[in-house]
C-alpha cells in the first residue's frame, strides 16, 4: 500500500479540478515541454512578456469568485476553535457582496500574474480564477477557513511543480511602533532589484506590500513593473497592480495606487490612524524562475546586487 502524503494528497486533489484543469495546469508546468521552454528563457535574456498585465481582480471573468465564505468561517471558528462571535467576525472584513476576489484578491491576482509571467507554458494559462480554484482543492486555503498546508507554504511554487518559487522575503512591519518606515528607494532588496536593467531581471518579479502591517482590510499587494527603466532613487515606484481601474492606460504608481484604493473610508481610516504613506511598503517577496538542474533559484544579478545596495547603506 502506497504511503499516504501530503504530496499524493496535493497531487489527487488538484485532478480532481476538472472544472478549470488544474492538474493539466501543472503537469504543463512540470513536464519535459514547460521545461525546455523555461530553459529557453533563461538562456535569452528576453524581457517578461507582460502582454495582458495586469490582471484586474475585479475582471468579470473571476472578480465574483468566493474565496472565503464569512458564514462558514464564523462557523468553523466558533464549533471547532471555541472562539467568541466577536472574535470570528473580526476575521474577516463583511463585504456586502461577499469575500470574492474582488475584496480579498490581491494578492492572489499577484500570484496568478507571477505563474503566468514566468511560467507561461502552462496551459490553459494561470489565472486568478484557476488558481483560486487549485488553492482551494489542495486545501491552501477553503470557503470555511480550513487549511492544510505547512506553516511556511509556497502555493506558486506547489503549483508550478518548483519551476517558479519564493526565493526571498522581507516584512518590514508599517505603522508598527519602533519601526521605521520603508520606501521603494530605501529598502536594499528592492533598489537591487530596480538597480538592474530589466534583461538582467527577467528570471524573477518582486511583489511589495502597501497599506497596514494588519492583512485584515487596509493592506494590499502590487507587483513592481518588470520592465520598468526607472531608477532606483524614486520612491514612487512603477506597478501592476490588481485594483488598477480597467481601461487605464498607462503609467500606474504606488501614488496612483495609494489615492485610488483609499477612496475606500475603512482603508482611509486605518492608513491614517497608522500613519501610512502613499509611497511606503510593507514588505517585499522576490518569485524566481528555479534551475532544476541545481535546485537554486535563478537569482545571481540580483544578489549582487543586493550585497551592494546593503553595503552602501
């Protein structure tokens, strides 16, 4: 009898998401084809093709798309943890049209654009509705809370059966007493990243985080534009972001996107009761493209270019 894992599970589960191909979508990824495509992209040098970036969480395509159902939620958390009303209603925000991808999906549309940029054999192509629904079926995250992952998971990594990975990450705790605000042209990682040419940075992206250090309502996530030339010394750094209004052509900054998201007066709120700044970042994640040969991420530029930046400081 074959000994059950958490691998067998992840692997049963997504073929079991016959709804949207998710099991196609990584054996796409892993098989000798996504391969060799993934090897020649890294032999070339060429810039990410952003054709399409970015995606909107809004998009009608899968903006209605229930991540977390807040009844089920409360639910689970009352029977199963014990918790107050008060305590599980605090966990998720009570949008009135519900925790859809719209309202929550942020980050998750960053992570769809990542697995379509640099894994863009994958067919059909990622998505944030396919890669809602594979994180659901693997249980990463369900409509009532539930979740089975490890403590550190790496969904985009699972996903892409290790072609693209989590290589590093940085929290730097905004609004936090004792703390010191981080901007785009102050934190080390991220100027090293902006210090390259965009040939030299096309094997990873950089997703920052602006808002609060609490995930709970005002905290968002954006993806550093790959191809930008603008240097590193300006803080009002160049996006894709998921909550740019449709139809927007375009320049699109942190400015931009601090104005647009905080029309929203719960988001106004806690980035003024927390001192935020339009420019300020909460946290930075580098997604590499992986050498399987190696087990490494494709990284090297940007490490040299970090030992610098951190030098200079």
């Amino acid at each position: 009898m074959t000994e059950s894992t958490r691998r067998n599970f992840i692997q049963s589960a997504l073929g079991a998401g016959a709804a949207v191909s998710a099991g196609s979508l990584i054996a796409a990824c892993g098989n000798a084809e996504g391969a060799t495509t993934t090897a020649a992209i890294v032999a070339s040098g060429q810039l990410i093709n952003t054709a399409g970036m970015p995606y909107r969480q809004g998009d009608p395509r899968w903006g209605k798309k229930v991540m977390w159902d807040r009844k089920l939620v409360m639910k689970a958390d009352m029977t199963l943890n014990h918790a107050s009303r008060a305590d599980a209603a605090s966990l998720l925000y009570p949008y009135s049209d519900g925790n859809t991808i719209t309202n929550e999906g942020c980050m998750l549309t960053c992570l769809a654009m990542v697995l379509k940029m640099l894994a863009p054999a994958a067919s059909p192509a990622w998505t944030p509705a396919t890669l809602n629904s594979a994180a659901q079926d693997a249980n990463y995250y369900t409509r009532s809370g539930l979740s089975m992952v490890s403590l550190y998971p790496d969904l985009v990594s699972e996903m892409s059966e290790g072609h693209v990975g989590l290589a590093m990450a940085q929290d730097y705790l905004p609004g936090v007493q004792g703390w010191k605000p981080v901007y785009a042209n102050t934190s080390p990682l991220v100027r090293a990243y902006r210090s390259l040419s965009p040939a030299q940075r096309s094997n990873y992206l950089v997703m920052v985080k602006t808002g609060t250090y609490d995930d709970t309502v005002a905290s968002h996530y954006v993806l550093l534009d790959p191809n930008s030339d603008q240097s590193a010394d300006v803080a009002d750094a160049q996006l894709f972001d998921p909550a740019e209004p449709d139809g927007h052509k375009g320049s699109w900054t942190l400015t931009d996107s601090a104005k647009w998201i905080t029309q929203e007066p719960q988001i106004k709120s806690e980035w003024r009761k927390a001192g935020i700044k339009p420019t300020q970042l909460g946290g930075a994640w580098v997604f590499s493209r992986w050498d399987r040969s190696t087990g490494a991420p494709l990284i090297g530029p940007l490490v040299q270019s970090w030992s610098q930046q951190l030098a200079a400081s």
